[in-house]
C-alpha cells in the first residue's frame, strides 16, 4: 500500500489551483520499468491531447488536466500499445495509474474500458470534491453550489447563513475546523473570489455553470495563503465539441403557502409570496478541437411577504392627553413637568411636579414635534388593553430583481498552448418593504441595496518541453453594496430643523432618526426594519476591488515534481457606513419622570411626552468614509519526491507579506511617541503627536 507522508510546513498537490494532475508508472509483466514510453492524455470533450514520455525510472508526470473524462494511450516499441478509457479526473485530484504493457508486436493493441480506480495518493491534502452530479441533482435553496460544502467533514455554517445569493454577507459563511467563517479563502477557477470586508465570496456561480468544486480543510498545498480556515475552489464549464444547452425555471409562490399566524391574528391578508429563478446554459465549439464558448444566465424575480407589527401613539397621546396612558399593571402613568425641576425643599436633590391631570398643554408642544406628529401613521389593530403596546400591523413585501451572467472561452494555440478567459456578473437590487408604506417618508426603512458583483480572469498556459509547464494568470474582483435611506434627499428643514443642521450632519441626506423608548416596529423577517420609531439614516456605500496576478513553473525531475511561483495583490477597499451611528435624536422617560427625576419607575415618565416637550436625550456622529488600499505579495516552493514506488513526500515552503493599510486621502492615522509635538512650552521638551496614514 502506497503511504503519503507530509512534512515541514504544509503538504502539496502537484495539481494546479482549477485542475487535475495525472502520474503514473510504466511498468511490464515482470515489474521491470519501461523508459521512454510514449504516454498520451486525451480529452473526451475536446479531443485536446497532450503527451510526455516515461523518464528513466518509468514514471510519468502530466499536470494541469481541466476536470473530465479522459482516455489514456500507452506506446513503446516492442510492447502491444494500451488504450485506457473512462477516467474521470476530478479538481486538483492528484491522481495515480500505473499502467501494465506487454510485450508483443506493435500491430497488437490492448484497450481497457472499465474505469480504473484512480489513487488520489500524492497528497497528503486534506478535503472533499463536490462533484457535478451532486451540484445539478441535490436540493439548493436558492440555487446557491456554496451550501454544499456542508456535506464536508469539519464544515460548519456560521449564525444566519440563509442559502440565497441575494445578500453580501448571510450567503455564505462557513465555519471550517473551528476557525472563523472569515478565515477561508474562495477561488473561481484559480482566481481570488474573496471580498476584503468579510472574506466571504464575491461571485456564486449558477450551479449549472458549475463543473465541481473541492473544500480543502487541512494541509493544502504551499500555494494557497491568505486562509487560516479552508480553501473553496469551483471550477466553471468549458464548452466541448458538442452543442450542449439547457433551460430551467424554479418557482413558488403564495398560492400555496398558509397565511402567517400574525396575518391572521391581525385580520390582514396573507403577506405576498413570488418566487421565480429561471436561466439556462450552452456550451458549444467555435472552432472544433480548438476554440470553445461556456455562456449562462440567470434571472431572480422574488416578492418575499412580510408581516410588520409594531406600537404607534394613540391620538390622544399624540394630542398630549395621557389622561389613560398605564403601565402593564393597569396603573396610570404620571407625567412630570422638567420645567419645574428645582431643589428639593426636604434636603438632597431634586423634585418636579407633575403636569395637571396628566396633560401637556398645547402651547409645550414642540414646534418640531408638532411637525412629526403627522408622519405616525393610526393604530390599526387591537393591540394591549392596558398599555395598547402592538397595536398596529402592516402586510408587504421585499422584491428582489436579480440578474446574472457568466461567458468562458477556451483556445488552443496548439497542444502546448492554451487559453482562456471568463467574466461574470451579477446585478441584485434589493427593495425593502417599507413598514408605514412607500408614500411615508418617516418610514423606518431603507431604499434599495443594490448588489454589484464581478469576477474577471485570463490565464495563459504553455508546455516549455514535455517536463516543463509554466502558466500566468490575471484576475479582477469587484463588489459593490450601495445603499441608500429610504428618504433620500429629505428636506429637515421642512420640519423646522435649523436650515444649516443638515450641513453639520453631512451624509445622509434623510429624514432624521426619532428613537422614542416603547415605539418601533418590527417585521416577520429579520434585518429589514432599521431606524427609530421615525425615520432612518442607514447608509451603506462600499466599493471592494481586488487585482490579482499569479504566475507558476512545474517542472517533472526523475524522483520529484517542482513546482514554484508567485503571486501579488493589490486590494483597494472603500466604505461609507453609517447604520446605528448615524445621527439620531434619542427620547427616554427620563425627562418626564419624577418626582424625584434621577429616579425612574414603572409609574412615572413616558417617553412619548419627552418627545412632545422637545427633549431629546443624546446622539451619535456618524464616522468618515475610508479608502484604503493593501498589497500582499507571496512566494511558494513545493516538491512532491517520490523517495521510493511506495513512499512519497510533500515538502512545501511559502513565504507571505501583507503591507498595512493605508488611506488615500490620509484619513488614517498613528500616534508616534518620538515625533516632535505641536504642543510646545518654554524650557519643555514635549514629544508624540499624530502621523498620517496616506498611499
């Protein structure tokens, strides 16, 4: 039995990042070895081959195979040619065949067509193909291959992974042996898939344009960095010499669902429910046995039903008559006036007096307030008898207009030259629902996110001499979340706001978050409601752009197979964020509580009447945008020495280098203990001061 020992830093595959290897020994009935054997690899979908010879010790060594169905051809002079057909080469599979000739005249042939057991027994890598069969037949909600990985040993989805290739981050997020779901490294075919915000993968190719994908979770090759977790590596289709093409619709849809348990307690309609993912695939030659085109599209039209309940103010209230404002106890609510704060005549602190029979008069009112009151829309459901908490509801939906593609071409120069090249893209604008309805512009909501998603690569691959292959690549990622408030471009001015606040608070431009203590709204799907009870200045505008060149040389030696390159990165990252920084006005019970007002209670202090008395209790100033830029550079060199027939070694070394951040417009910066201070005084000498971070 053939044993595989790794060593040193981290064990390698002789295959490269997107295909297979394929080494073997030529032998003949008596074990001897038989040099010079001529050894060809054939494609089945192409008719491509490519050949070497056995070297002096009978062992041959083909490497970068595209994953397929191959057929393996065997010639000597004196021995009967062989012919092995039905061998299935999976990604960076680094398979074994030793193959038997015999001795005869060259007019004799021997053909095997039984699919031989391949050995994947080069490496010592750790980790599960997850092949084509499995991606087109097994059940994927949302038709996304990446929740595969959860057939895995050792993988594990991370919290609110949801499985729909709609969102930036809830795709996909995978925990491997323990690590953080942050901690991976996801390839398409060979080329960086990784966004810099949350390592997760940029583009989730259709499973119909998939061909497979392996999960290395241990010892991978020297050739991969940039993961502490695992390495994800899906290789798209090639087209062949046959026009192959497909059509596809999945659907559901409302009329066959129940109507949501909050629906129905609220007297509302079933929430709306439309689901539609349809596309297809071809892939045909544009020139036989040399130029071939993969092309596939995919298109998302998705209405997601949400139930939105929530706690709005009674007229009443909103009037300043909390006559009839209770606790859950029944107990009524007493509203103190912060006007009348003052020391207490007792000795020790403070007291205030409460508003005469619980009513704000017309003329406290905030002129602001006043402003506001309009923009909260009628209870319209029962809610609490005592304390009307939940008493409005709201049915919607989210839509979700998804539109993708992806096109490979693939040319041979000759048999030692190819070529190829992909582009993919994916365009998902995501349009919230709005909780008090899209004509409210105080609805704490967003406007749409729109999902920008790209992944660009070219790679050039020669065979130097039949123990020689070099191949070079270049890859471009781009992602894009763009994300407006729902009330873009709102006026706060309108509302009696100083007309020069909106310049002091910058981005956004919306209308301002109210927080108000006991009143928000909440919908049936998470992480769709955002802001206060009004309003909402959630802002997201993020740019990730990752250019990638790699470059790599295998050369096949008696004993060993050397494989060495080199890759460099350049990351630019741009993020405007603003979500719970943004500013906000913030009301809490407690400016109306008392007697004694720096102490609360259940019975004293609402914060409804703080914000009709125009007493705001904090706020938060949203941070500057920042766009950085990073570059990684690394070298690997990896050597698989088969020390005997039945022993091989998988020596590896790879060295890595990842420069700090630094900001384009100095937006960054360090505290430096030596540099001379601005700060100066007569017969001190003051050191440390701030320095900046620029490119």
């Amino acid at each position: 039995m053939k044993r595989t020992l790794s060593l040193y830093l981290i064990a390698v595959s002789a295959a490269f990042a997107q295909t297979a290897s394929l080494t073997g020994r030529i032998t003949d009935p008596s074990g001897a070895v038989v040099p010079g054997a001529r050894v060809a690899v054939q494609s089945v979908a192409t008719n491509i081959e490519v050949t070497v010879d056995t070297n002096a010790e009978g062992f041959y060594h083909v490497p970068q195979l595209a994953p397929g169905e191959y057929v393996v051809k065997v010639a000597r002079d004196g021995f009967v040619p062989l012919r092995q057909t039905g061998l299935i080469l999976q990604v960076q599979q680094a398979a074994r065949l030793d193959l038997t000739l015999q001795v005869g005249a060259v007019a004799e042939s021997v053909e095997v067509s039984a699919q031989a057991v391949l050995l994947d027994s080069e490496s010592s890598t750790v980790g599960q193909v997850i092949g084509e069969k499995q991606i087109r037949e097994l059940p994927l909600l949302g038709r996304n291959p990446y929740a595969l990985a959860m057939l895995v040993p050792s993988v594990r989805p991370a919290s609110g992974v949801n499985n729909l290739p709609i969102d930036q981050i809830s795709t996909v997020s995978f925990m491997i042996n323990g690590q953080r779901a942050s901690a991976n490294e996801f390839l398409l075919d060979g080329a960086p898939n990784s966004a810099p915000s949350q390592n997760q993968p940029v583009v989730n190719a259709n499973p119909d344009v998939v061909q497979e994908f392996k999960v290395e979770t241990n010892n991978f090759s020297a050739e991969y960095g940039r993961a502490a977790g695992g390495v994800f590596n899906v290789v798209t289709r090639s087209g062949t010499n046959d026009l192959h093409f497909s059509l596809y619709e999945f659907f559901r849809n409302d009329k066959l669902n129940a109507n949501d348990f909050f629906a129905n307690a609220s007297g509302k309609q079933r929430p709306p429910f439309k689901f539609n993912q349809f596309g297809g695939v071809i892939g045909a030659p544009i020139i036989r046995n040399k130029t071939f085109v993969f092309a596939g599209v995919e298109i998302v039209r998705f209405v997601q039903g949400i139930t939105f309940t929530g706690t709005v103010p009674r007229v009443d209230q909103l009037a300043g008559d909390f006559s009839n404002a209770r606790n859950a106890a029944g107990n009524v609510v007493t509203i103190f006036d912060p006007a009348t704060t003052r020391a207490n005549p007792a000795g020790g602190g403070f007291v205030r007096t409460p508003f005469a029979g619980n009513l704000i008069p017309a003329n406290r009112i905030d002129p602001v307030a006043r402003n506001l009151l309009k923009f909260f829309p009628a209870p319209n459901a029962t809610g609490n008898a005592l304390t009307g908490v939940n008493n409005y509801g709201r049915t919607d939906g989210n839509r979700v207009d998804k539109d993708s593609f992806s096109i490979r071409l693939d040319h041979n120069f000759t048999p030692s030259h190819r070529l190829f090249g992909r582009y993919s893209y994916d365009d998902t604008p995501f349009n919230r629902a709005a909780p008090y309805g899209r004509d409210n512009p105080a609805s704490p909501g967003t406007g749409p996110q729109i999902f920008n998603r790209q992944n660009a690569v070219v790679e050039d691959t020669f065979t130097i001499s039949p123990t020689m292959l070099s191949s070079i690549r270049y890859s471009i990622t781009r992602l894009g979340n763009q994300r407006e408030p729902f009330s873009d471009g709102f006026d706060i001015a309108s509302l009696g706001l100083p007309s020069n606040l909106q310049a002091q608070i910058g981005e956004p431009r919306a209308f301002p978050f109210i927080g108000i203590t006991g009143f928000n709204v909440t919908g049936s799907i998470p992480n769709i409601v955002v802001g206060g009870a009004l309003g909402a200045g959630d802002l997201i505008r993020l740019g990730n752009t990752s250019h990638a060149w790699q470059g790599s040389i295998t050369k096949s030696l008696t004993r060993h197979t050397l494989k060495w390159g080199a890759e460099a990165r350049v990351i630019q990252f741009f993020n405007q964020q603003t979500g719970a920084n943004a500013v906000n006005f913030q009301f809490t019970p407690q400016w109306t509580q008392g007697p004694n007002p720096a102490q609360s209670s259940a019975g004293a202090g609402l914060a409804l009447a703080t914000f009709l008395l125009g007493v705001p209790g904090g706020g938060i100033t949203p941070a500057p945008p920042v766009t950085q830029t990073t570059r990684s550079y690394g070298l690997f060199l990896q050597d698989t020495y088969k020390v005997t027939n039945r022993l091989t070694l998988n020596l590896g070394l790879r060295w890595d280098y990842e420069t700090p951040r630094k900001d384009r417009f100095d937006k960054l910066t360090n505290f430096d203990f030596t540099a001379a201070s601005p700060l100066q005084a007569p017969g001190l000498t003051t050191r440390g001061g701030l320095t900046f971070v620029g490119v």
